[in-house]
C-alpha cells in the first residue's frame, strides 16, 4: 500500500516549477533514471516527492526489532541518539546484522538492484530534548550517477507529539552533492523558513516505512509524548556502484573524500574522526556553497531559472 504524497497540481503550486523547467531537471537529475522500485507507480511518487510510505513490517517483524533494542541498551539514553555514533563496534554490527536479517527480506521484493550498506537505530527517548535539525543525510555514492536509499520505519506510531518524522517533499532537488560531517550547506535561519513553509509531517504507523532519497530534507520534532519513540534506519545503494563518504575530520579544514568498501567502513567509523579505512580519493578546500539563496527561492514560488542555472553549475564541480 502506497500513503502520503502530494497531488501533482499542488506540488507544483508550491515549487512554481514550469514544465520547461521540469524537463531541466530531469536532464540535470539523471533523465535515464526509471526509479528504484519495481513498482511503477511507486517510481512515479519518489521521483516527484522524494519518497514513499510502504507497509513493510508485521508485528511479530517489530517485536524482534523492540527486543533488539533493549537487548542491546539501545533505549537506555537521554533526548535524540543514534547506534550510528557507538564506539563499541561489537554491538553496532550486532545492531546492524539484527535489522538487516529482519528487514531485508520483506525490501528485496519492492526494490530493483540494490543492496543494504548500514543499519542503526534511531531512538527518541522519553526525557530530554530530542529534536533533529533540517538536513539531508550524508552522501554514499556519486549522485550525478547514482540514487541511495534511507528506509525508516518506526517501532512504534508517530505524530507530532513523539517526534514523527518530517520531510520537505521534493527538496531531493536541491541538495548539493558533496554532503557529510561538518560540511555545511545552508545557514540554520533557512531552516525555520522551510519548515514553515513547506514541511510535511509523515504520520507514520509501526511497520510502515518511508523509504526516501538521501538528498531528501528532513527533519523531527522533540518527544514529548512520555514514551520512548524507537525507529530504525537502513542505508541502500544501487548493488555494483562505488561508495564514496565526504567529510572534514577534525583537525582538518579541506573536504575529504574516501572510498568506502562496503558495511565494514560505517562499523569501524567515528563521525569526526579520519576513518580507519577507506582509501583517500581527493582533498578539495571547503567551498561547499551554502544555498540559503536556492531554497528563498523555493519558498518564493519564484521562477526557478536562476536556482536551476546554480545548480547546473554546482552539479559540473
């Protein structure tokens, strides 16, 4: 069953995006590109909006999953965290093979060619403030080639009150193409403007999933609801295309980019740190342009000639 998406008369109210203007991004967002579901009408919505909401998991599927988590401490912290960040690699692949094991049977059928990378946990804990900011996630393979996958499927329902999961439907476009930590993209006031605007809470049930571009902006409100608000994330990639992480280690100030050679180099990884593998593909300086001006302008409902002929250009470096 495929849930929220937005009417094509109303998605383009909102971009103020001509037709001249969509073929444009077609060319510039890979025209060949069919969508990487089997589904066609599914490839129809995730193309337009950026992501789609499936039923994925049974229940007996999230008692598994709930049970993973405490058993591995995972619900045993304060405000927003993430198995993304332990530094005990042990349980982080426990985590990872747990999820994958549970979950990637039930995607094989919906997906074409694609294969799982990294798997975690996402919890919202019933005490301290826990929102996540508007962002889109890190980058995993070249985009001008390529399209990855987050799946995100909560263990339990969500709305506003918990700390749903909320996105900025069609935002896929607008992300620049070197993402990862400490790279900046835009100034935090462009946040509250978009959100405003454009967000879109996803009211999504336990055992749905959202299964969104990695260029997709969103973002989440704090728990308040009393409960713990558990969800996990999966991170795909088209099977055969190279994986690539962007970032600025610290104690560095240009943008690194590595090769990255499969589960084993997220397992090994602190976020801030040099990675302990992955081959060192290139140096650029830090001149990852910020977009404030690109996402007004997507705001605005104005033509979108100047954004597009920016974005053009970014998508040439």
């Amino acid at each position: 069953m495929l849930f929220q998406s937005l009417p094509t008369a109303e998605l383009k109210t909102i971009c103020g995006v001509t037709s001249a203007a969509m073929g444009r991004f077609s060319s510039l967002f890979g025209s060949g590109f069919s969508g990487p579901f089997s589904n066609a009408q599914h490839n129809r919505y995730f193309k337009r909006d950026g992501y789609i909401v499936l039923q994925l998991a049974d229940l007996r599927t999230i008692l598994q999953l709930q049970k993973l988590l405490v058993e591995t401490g995972s619900d045993k912290q304060h405000g927003f965290s993430t198995t993304h960040f332990l530094e005990d690699r042990t349980t982080k692949r426990i985590i990872h093979d747990g999820i994958v094991s549970a979950l990637w049977p039930l995607l094989i059928p919906t997906l074409k060619d694609y294969i799982p990378v990294f798997a975690n946990f996402m919890v919202k804990h019933a005490e301290g403030d826990s929102p996540v900011p508007l962002h889109a996630d890190w980058t995993y393979v070249d985009e001008r080639k390529h399209v990855s996958l987050s799946v995100w499927m909560p263990l339990v329902d969500t709305n506003e009150t918990n700390g749903c999961l909320s996105v900025i439907p069609s935002s896929q476009r607008l992300s620049y193409h070197i993402r990862g930590p400490r790279i900046l993209q835009w100034d935090v006031p462009c946040n509250f403007e978009l959100i405003a605007a454009l967000g879109r809470n996803l009211h999504v049930r336990a055992g749905e999933a959202v299964i969104y571009d990695h260029r997709l902006l969103h973002y989440s409100e704090t728990n308040a609801s009393g409960r713990i608000r558990p969800a996990i994330n999966l991170s795909l990639v088209p099977n055969g295309a190279e994986m690539i992480h962007h970032a600025i280690p610290e104690g560095e100030l240009e943008i690194h980019t590595f090769a990255v050679q499969g589960v084993e180099f997220f397992l090994e990884y602190d976020n801030f740190r040099k990675p302990d593998s992955g081959e060192l593909l290139k140096k650029r300086p830090n001149t990852s342009p910020l977009l404030n001006a690109s996402y007004k302008a997507f705001i605005r409902r104005e033509t979108r000639k100047e954004w597009l002929a920016q974005f053009l250009r970014l998508r040439k470096q």
